[in-house]
C-alpha cells in the first residue's frame, strides 16, 4: 500500500477544492462571454429549455480550454499566497523543506491534469465544438418568435413589412394597421391598410393566418408589363373582411452534423493530419503541373529547355533543348517591325499587352485556388498543434501561479485574482496575435500557435527559480537601488544619535573636505577625458574611480556624523 506523506496529503486537500472552485468561476465568467456576444442569435426565436441547455453544455465543453489555465493560475497564487501569508511556508524552509518539494504533489497533480487536458481536446472537445456550432447555425436559421412591436415597422416576416399603432394584449387585436407586401418584389409591391386585425400561427407553425377588418388595399400592376413607366396603373379594393395566409416557419429544424463534422472543428489529430496530407499532396501535383506548363510553354516562337529521359542505358535526366521545326522558326528585324508602320506598331503592342494580362489574370486565379488549399492546411495545423499547447499552458501557468503566491504571500482573492487576470490577458492578447499570424501565413503554424507558451515559458523558470531561493523579485527598493547603481547614485541612509562618541572641530573638518574635493576633480577630469563608448560602457559596468570615491566618502561621512 502506498503510503502519502501528511504534507502531500495536506496540500493536495487545500489546492483540490480551490482548483475546483476557481475553474467553475472562470468556466462561468467565459460562459457569459459567450452568451453576450451570440445572445442576438438566441433572443426572441421562442427557443425551449432544452434546446438552449443542450447548447449551453456544449459552449461550455468548448469553453473549457480557456477557463482551465486560467484557474490553474488563480487556484496556485491562492494557495501558496495564503500559505506564504500564515507563515506556514516559512515554518516548512525551517524544517528543511524546500520549495520545490512542497510544490512536488501538485506538480504531478497538475502533470496528470495536462495529459487529461490532450485526451480531452483530441478526443470530446472535436464532438463538442461540432454540436455546438451545429446548433448555433440551426438557431440563427430559426424565424424569430412572433411578437409584433408599436409603433415601429416589424420586418422579421419574410415578404412583408408591418405597422401596428396599438394593440390589446388580452384579445390579441391589432389597431390601424399598414402593411408592405414586397414579397413578389419593390416593382410589384402591396399596401393594406386596415382599421384591426388578428394575427396568428397555423396548427402546422409554418403559416401564420392573417384576419383584416374595415380596410383598403393599393395594387400596382407594372407585372402585367403593358404599361409604360409614365403611365402605369394601379387598384384599389375596399374590403369589410379579408383573410391571408402568410408562409412562416417557425419550426426548430436542427443542421445535419456531417457538414460541420468535415471541418477543423470536428475532426481529431488522426483526421486533421489525414486531411493535411491530401491536401497538401494535392497542392505538390498541382504546383509541380504549373511549374512544368510555366518551363515547357513557348513565348514568341522560343521554346524553353524540356527535361527528357536519356535511352543510353541508365536513368539519367538531361535538359535537351528542344526547337520548334525550322520551318516555323523566322527570324524577325524588330526596328523594322516598329518603325515602319505606326498603326502597325501599336497593334502589335496593344495585343502583347493584351496577352500579357491575359497570362497574368490565369495565373493570378490559379494562385487564388492554391491559396486556399494552403489556408485549409495552415487552419488544420493550428487545431492539430492546439491539442499540445492546453497541456503545456497547464504547466507553465502552475509555475508561475505557485512561485508568484510564495513571493508576494498575499492570500485571500483580492491580489491573486488581479495578478491572475493582467497574466492571463497579456496570454490571451499573445495568443491571439499568433494564432493571426499563423492563420494569415506570415509565420510557421508552430511559431505562431507555440508563441504564447514559449513568451511565458522564461517567466515560470525565472520566477520558480527566484522563490526557490527566497529572492525578493516584488522588492520595489531592490530595484530602485539597482537602476542608481546603473545611473552611478547611491544613497545612504543615517540614524538620528542622541550622544556623539568623537567631537570633531571646524578645523579638522575642512581638513577633511579638502582632499575630497581634490579627489572629486581629479577623477572628473579623467570621466570627461573618456571616450562616448566607454562612457557608454561604464554606465552598465562600474568605473573603479567611482568606487575608490565612494568608499572615500563613506569614511569621511562615518567622521562627520558626530
């Protein structure tokens, strides 16, 4: 039986339930992301319970690879900020314990957290992302739910355009009514108006029943294409009752998945290498059949070298220039050309250009063609990288989760989460340029998918690095000391004595001074002698001079203090 030390065992139940906790905030606070921006394809489409859950899981499914990093990142500052906040972290170095051994436990919870993350984006992820843009698609193609507006045109009803002044909402009666039938097109338009009317949905919702009372309709006749536009007809029809059918589906009809299926979205790394593979065999022959027809093609009666297989017994291949017969073959005096006829002159370059262009938009539609095969491989790529970069993402948010939460020792919250959500949109914002890029064909797909892990890759191993050697990387004074020391400052603070131990007289001090400010010249004279390079150099690198003076001063300040 494999025993679990007290230590393991106690950050794995502090980390476990924050871990879950966080994700299922940062999965909940992604999920209304997703709803604010496609809540226009779900509003008002009379939409039941159970289609809008199916597609809430499903969005949910796919949200999944944004959310987890994240809440790896928050769940680790939280845990060692809070354990850095108690002391308690300190209390385990005391024991000997270091860092990287109370971190080990969750390493390889999180290890096995990043392998379950590759099984699901190549495994349930392709089904989710499927079935929810599979639905989504449905509900945009859904006609809206019938709920006419006052005041205002309704125009949701294909054909036709309604005016409603007032309504009861008891009897469902609709008051001074005007309606637009464009439905047989702008040239043969119908107007109605009506005093009232109903307005309902057939037994089989793909009609609605449309009832006016007390009204007059206006009818132009310009379909009957025996009047000119000057003079053209109209007719009028008064009417005390008068029924219309209106075709409107208002049936949920659900996609076929196999469409969608046959994308990127939907297809794991064995189909999405598959379909890399015979698209990009696909490019190769058609590349190297327009490379062939680009060398082998004459221009003006010369034919370009022609590769042949040599007969004398071995495989060899030789470029053999192959001419056109001799028959065909003139020689032409371009001066002559050119210059004796001016209207011939221009013929013949009016029909080079001509040509020219030609060629140039044939090829420019072959490129158009082969582009998209390469966007179609480009896009496959970078779904078939993505199913790695969510494991590596897992890790390196842990290592820089855990270190930060051991370096600020800030629990609770407040700090984690400010710290998680400024990480993670830079993450997010690095991601998306190279997931551009890579889309667009300005890098390798690798460079581009990879970018953001391999940006944050240097931060966890410097900041694990630093925590595990109790490095105070968030010291605001270690760094304003550091960049005095670059510009050539220092600063020394002293203690306020209530007793002096040495008097010191005016006379010795002016003594003192006087030698100072001897040095202080001699070593600007030699500053303003050097170089610009090497002044350059030495405000990285210290000038020994500075440093001879400074402990020249140190002394003479320890004398004068008192």
């Amino acid at each position: 039986m494999i025993r679990v030390k007290r230590l393991y065992r106690y950050m794995l139940r502090s980390y476990v339930p924050l871990l879950l906790m966080t994700f299922f905030i940062c999965l909940f606070i992604v999920l209304m992301q997703f709803l604010w921006r496609y809540i226009d394809d779900l509003v008002g489409k009379g939409l039941s319970i159970d289609v809008i859950g199916e597609l809430f899981f499903y969005a949910a499914l796919t949200m999944v690879p944004m959310a987890l990093p994240l809440a790896i990142l928050l769940a680790s500052l939280m845990i060692f900020g809070n354990l850095g906040e108690k002391f308690e972290l300190t209390a385990m170095k005391a024991s000997g314990i270091s860092l990287l051994k109370v971190m080990s436990p969750l390493i390889i919870l999180i290890s096995f957290i990043a392998v379950g993350a590759f099984f699901f984006q190549n495994n349930v992820l392709p089904v989710a992302q499927t079935k929810m843009w599979t639905l989504l698609y449905s509900m945009r193609q859904k006609s809206p739910e019938l709920e006419i507006p006052q005041g205002v045109f309704y125009t949701q009803i294909p054909g036709y355009n309604f005016y409603v002044e007032s309504k009861d909402r008891d009897s469902g009666t609709l008051f001074n009514m005007m309606i637009y039938d464009v439905s047989r097109g702008f040239d043969n338009a119908r107007v109605i108006l009506a005093d009232s009317g109903h307005l309902k949905s057939a037994d089989d919702k793909a009609h609605l029943f449309l009832q006016l009372y007390n009204g007059e309709q206006f009818e132009n006749l310009r379909e009957n294409g025996a009047y000119s536009q000057s003079s053209q007809p109209y007719r009028s029809e008064n009417f005390d009752l008068k029924e219309i059918l209106l075709a409107f589906d208002a049936n949920f009809t659900r996609m076929d998945e196999a469409g969608m299926r046959n994308q990127y979205v939907g297809k794991n790394m064995t189909q999405l290498q598959a379909t890399i593979d015979s698209v990009g065999l696909r490019v190769d022959s058609i590349g190297a059949v327009y490379a062939k027809e680009i060398k082998e093609r004459p221009y003006i009666n010369v034919t370009p070298v022609s590769t042949v297989r040599s007969l004398n017994g071995k495989a060899a291949v030789q470029e053999v220039r192959i001419p056109y017969p001799a028959a065909s073959v003139r020689s032409y005096n371009i001066d002559s050309l050119f210059y004796a006829d001016l209207h011939r002159t221009r013929n013949y370059l009016t029909g080079a250009i001509r040509r020219v262009q030609t060629i140039k938009q044939e090829y420019e539609f072959r490129s158009f063609v082969m582009e998209e095969d390469r966007a179609t491989i480009r896009r496959h790529g970078i779904e078939m990288h993505r199913k790695f970069t969510l494991s590596f993402a897992c890790l390196v948010f842990f290592f820089i989760g855990a270190p930060l939460g051991a370096i600020i020792r800030k629990g609770g919250i407040g700090t984690p989460l400010v710290i998680s959500v400024l990480l993670f949109i830079f993450y997010y914002i690095i991601d998306n340029t190279g997931f551009k890029f890579a889309r667009d064909g300005k890098t390798a797909v690798w460079e581009g998918v990879w970018l953001s892990s391999f940006v944050l890759l240097p931060l966890g191993v410097f900041l694990t690095y630093k925590a595990m050697r109790d490095s105070a990387v968030l010291n605001g004074d270690a760094y304003k000391n550091f960049f005095r020391r670059l510009r050539g400052l220092q600063r020394r603070e002293l203690e306020l004595k209530q007793y002096a131990m040495e008097d010191v007289t005016p006379a010795r001090a002016m003594a003192s001074l006087r030698p100072m400010l001897d040095a202080c010249n001699e070593v600007k004279e030699q500053w303003d002698a050097l170089p610009f390079y090497r002044k350059a150099f030495y405000t990285i690198w210290r000038f020994k001079p500075f440093d001879m003076l400074a402990e020249r001063m140190n002394s003479l300040i320890d004398l004068l203090a008192n």
